[in-house]
C-alpha cells in the first residue's frame, strides 16, 4: 500500500513510518520541514506539505491509499488540532483518498460515565486545552461521513518502549487501564496497532484505543 504520513519525523510518526515500511509498504513522509528527515535511517521519501492548508493536502496526499496524521500542534496553540482536522477532511475527499487515520489524544476517554480523563484531579491543568481541542477534532471527524476515518487514541501514558505485539483495543470511549488501574501503552505497540488498522480496518467511522 501507499501511505502518506503527516508528521513523520515526529516521536510517534517516525515509529510509524518505520511500522508500515517493515511491513513492505510504499511510505511518503509528509512534513514541514523535509530537510530534517533522516532518509538514509527511514528508508522513506520526505515531501513538503502544509497540513493545515486543505488545498496542499489535496495534492500531496494524492495517489496514496491511507494517510495518516501524526500532526502535534505546540502546547501554545492547541487549537490548531481543529483546523488541521477539518484540512484533513476536506483535502482528501479533493484528492478522492477514502482512508484517514488520526494521532489522538487520551484526555477526552471517559473513566466513568460521562467523566472524561481531562476532568479528573489528577490530570495535569496545563494539559487540558491541548486534551480539551483533540476532542474537538475528533467531533469534527465524527461530523464526516465521506471518508474512512479512524481517531487513534493512546492510552494515558505513551512513551518510548518495546514492540510486543501484546495490547488490547477498546472502541467504547472508554479509557483502558490495567488490574492496577495503570493506563499505558509504548509507542511501537501504538504504531502497530495504528498499521494493523491500516492493512485490516475494524475501527471505520470510530475512536479506539490503545493500552495494555
């Protein structure tokens, strides 16, 4: 397949660049800096794209099978997360491209009815706008019906860590957390997940999860 992924030279997007490309699939990296992209060590072509621009996302996402956003707005400016959502949307029905996977956020998972994880005490306060916008992006995915969409939230705390294969998926809104009552998940288990939703979708029109 060929997939196009926004934010590829990210922490979470290069993990699933390298995913998709050990798995024999054609990856182009769309970023805004395509000169910071390590091409010799991704083994992938950078291009230059604008995903905030739906007209630049239209062309650069053109003749791909899937596209991915791993796009991660500055703490300063959350709520560009909307408008690159709504840019996603309306670039690729341009570009007649169905299959759009979205780099989500946790805070908006419930962990109870109708409590999101963002309104809890313990979440830190300096990250609810950013938690509070990824939610509204994905309202906005919810909005479309045109194209495949899926909004990929980790678990509570994604970092760094092994590719095990061994994770649950959840697509009930609802935060996942272990018998401890701990909610993670590594990136590389994240990024396989992400790329098995790709070459086998399960999730169309929903929000799953991700967490062991």
């Amino acid at each position: 397949m060929k997939i196009a992924i926004f934010g590829a030279t990210g922490n979470i997007g290069k993990v699933i660049a390298q995913e998709a490309l050990s798995r024999g699939h054609s990856v182009t990296g769309l970023v805004r800096h395509p000169e910071r992209g390590d091409t010799a060590k991704l083994n992938l072509t950078f291009q230059k794209a604008d995903v905030a621009n739906a007209d630049n996302v239209a062309v650069a996402v053109a003749g791909h099978d899937a596209v991915v956003s791993a796009y991660a707005p500055d703490f300063s400016n959350p709520s560009t997360l909307v408008d690159v959502a709504n840019s996603l949307l309306k670039g690729l029905q341009t570009a007649k491209v169905k299959r759009l996977l979205i780099v989500g956020g946790a805070g908006s998972l419930e962990v109870a009815p109708g409590v999101q994880l963002l309104d809890t005490p313990e979440f830190p306060a300096d990250w609810r706008p950013l938690a509070s916008a990824h939610g509204d992006a994905l309202k906005a995915c919810r909005q479309n019906n045109a194209l495949d969409w899926t909004y990929f939230s980790p678990a509570a705390m994604i970092a760094p860590g092994s590719r095990t294969g061994v994770f649950r998926l959840g697509d009930d809104n609802r935060l996942l957390v272990d018998s401890q009552g701990n909610s993670n998940i590594s990136i590389e288990d994240f990024a396989l997940a992400l790329v098995n939703e790709i070459e086998t979708p399960r999730f169309i029109h929903k929000r799953v999860t991700v967490a062991y």
